[in-house]
C-alpha cells in the first residue's frame, strides 16, 4: 500500500526479518484486508516499536520475525535479546496488548526463556533446556498437505469451515499444551520419522533425520492464550505462498487480529491474570 491510512482505527505493527519469506506475496496478505491498516518493520528496528510509547498508535503486533539465531555459524550462534527490548516487551505485557505469532516466530529468542512462556511453547533450533528439562532439537518439513481441524472458541473461529485441506511446511516442535486453547490441530503425524532435524539442517545437512529420535509431538498448529494482561494467538501455518492463498488461513489470520485488538481481548486476558 503506498498511501497512508491516517483514518484507518486498526493499526497493525507487523515484524519481520531473520527467516526467509516471500515478501511481496506476505505483504499482499495485509493489502487485502481492508479495514485494517499495516506497518511492516524489519529487525532489529521493529524493536523500538515494542516501546509502549510507539505501541500504543498500534493495535495489534504481529511477529514473523525470528531474531536470535546467526545463521554466520554452523551450528547457528544464539544471540541474546537486548535489555531494552526485553524490558520493553515485558512492560507491555503488562499493559495490555494484542500479540499474534507467525509460522518461525517461535523460534526466536532462544537464550530468553520466558519468550517461549509468552507463545506458548518453542521451536529448538539446537538441543535445549526447556522448562527445567532437556529437549532434542525440533523438526521440520516442507511441502506436507493434511486436513486440518478447526476447534470452535468464539470470534477466532468464525466463520473457519470445520475442516479443511493445507500444504505448507510443518513443525515438530514443543507446544505447553496445558497451557493453550486449540484453534487448529493437523491430521500429520508429528512422529520424528516425518520430519527432519533442524540441528542437521544448521550443520548443512539438510532434510538428514538421521539418528534423531525425537519424541512424538503435539499436532496443535494454531491456539490462543493469554500472558500477563496481554492475549496472545500463535498461527504455525504460514510458511510461504501456498499457505498465503488458503482462504482458512486468511480466515484465521483476519479473526486473529480483529480479536487481538478488541477491548474484549485484552479484558479477556486481564480476567485471566486475576490472582
């Protein structure tokens, strides 16, 4: 969009940058819902927009970033989120906020344990603590096409058909299932023998799930939750343009951020941080 929306009352922050993507077809994603209007920001920039002063002119941010990991490196270096940005984050938590995670969002920040608290789970580029225990390395695949399942959960699931057919890439990675309400779930087995290592493929062996037997997995690929005062929606569909065309993922993508930035979100997720 080349104007500016200065009347526009849904203002989306939207960052990117540290996983490859197809840009134009993404941001076509946004150019097509027509009652929001959307600002996309490149890492490491986008992180002063989680100032709750520049925050507040936006609604909703969404993340398909994955900052953290210098893939310079074999295997890929961990980088630490800066201070500020960290303390900028947790403030607006705080606060209240609409916060709605893309596909790799999940992976970033792996040194910064309570990231993965805030998504609701975490995509292990390297074996890791999590939560006091040791995980393998996660997986993945591209390319997988399998039903998905849509669990009904008010606004967010308007209008999504009860099933429907996606190709796209898959994770098998950690979800806090205890601590998340299903969206989505997948009809793809998440067993290790279907997916590859994601520490082989940063040592430059890609699609190898040579001698790595990770545990069997959650099938979960979309869910809602909430952190601190803030809702959160975390979407693992969206890896590329296949994914960008399916209706249902357009669908879930719009529910999601009209819900996030409605006062009802945010006093959803309030209720829930009553001691």
């Amino acid at each position: 969009m080349s104007r500016i929306d200065y009347e526009n009352k849904s203002k989306v922050l939207i960052s990117v940058k540290g996983h490859p993507y197809d840009r134009n077809a993404f941001a076509e994603l946004f150019e097509n819902i027509d009652d929001i209007s959307y600002t996309l920001v490149e890492q490491p920039a986008s992180q002063a927009f989680f100032s709750p002063a520049l925050a507040k002119d936006y609604n909703v941010h969404v993340l398909y970033d994955m900052p953290g990991l210098d893939f310079t490196t074999q295997p890929p270096s961990l980088i630490d989120p800066p201070e500020q940005f960290v303390s900028d984050f947790e403030r607006l938590l705080e606060i209240g906020h609409g916060f709605l995670f893309l596909h790799h969002a999940i992976a970033s920040w792996p040194t910064w344990p309570e990231y993965a608290e805030i998504v609701g789970g975490r995509f292990l580029y390297v074996p890791d603590e999590l939560r006091g225990r040791l995980h393998m390395d996660s997986g993945y695949r591209h390319d997988v096409s399998y039903i998905a399942t849509t669990h009904s959960w008010g606004s967010l699931t308007d209008e999504l058909p009860s099933s429907f057919e996606v190709t796209d890439e898959l994770y098998l990675y950690e979800v806090f299932e205890e601590d998340v309400i299903p969206l989505i779930s997948g009809s793809y087995p998440p067993i290790s023998e279907n997916f590859y290592s994601a520490a082989h493929a940063g040592v430059g062996q890609m699609y190898s799930n040579a001698d790595w037997l990770h545990p069997q997995g959650s099938n979960y690929l979309a869910w809602a939750k909430s952190y601190k005062n803030s809702p959160i929606v975390y979407i693992q569909m969206g890896d590329g343009p296949s994914a960008y065309q399916n209706p249902a993922f357009q669908k879930i993508l719009y529910n999601a951020i009209a819900w996030l930035g409605s006062p009802e979100a945010i006093a959803w997720a309030k209720s829930r941080n009553q001691p």
